[in-house]
C-alpha cells in the first residue's frame, strides 16, 4: 500500500476541509519521493541528535550574544559554552 492511501485513510475529523486532505496527500508524496531517505532514517542504529544539539548550543549563544561582540568573542565563547 502507497504511502499516499495510507494517509488519506487516516480517520480525520468530520469538520475538516477538502484542503486538509490535499495537504496530507502532498504531504505522502513527498514522503514517497525520499522513500529511501525514510526508511534508512527509521532504521538506521545512529541518529543526528548530538549534532543537533551542539548546533542548538550555538544558536543560543549567538542569540544572546547578538550585536554585542565580534567574531573573535563569540568564537571564544561558542568554544567555551
């Protein structure tokens, strides 16, 4: 069964619109685009999730750091965060 009939057999609410079923279609043909992506993605033993939050980490830092210091302050204190 396609991705793309699995969602739309989806129970939905009985006040949704006729635009909330094209979206979760759209939505299933992307998925069935990056298939591979996916299912490697779903059954893969590793995950990006260390990255992502030294990534977080950073954005905080710049967020806070904005406007006050130049690259070699913010550099110090990324590195020392």
């Amino acid at each position: 069964m396609e991705v793309a009939e699995c969602l739309t057999r989806l129970p939905l609410p009985r006040n949704h619109s006729h635009g909330t079923t094209l979206r979760l279609r759209h939505f299933a043909q992307h998925l069935e685009r990056d298939i591979d992506a996916v299912t490697a993605g779903r059954t893969r033993p590793w995950d990006s999730g260390v990255v992502e939050g030294h990534v977080n980490r950073i954005k905080m830092v710049e967020r806070q750091m904005l406007g006050r210091a130049g690259f070699e302050l913010l550099s110090k204190r990324i590195l020392l965060a």
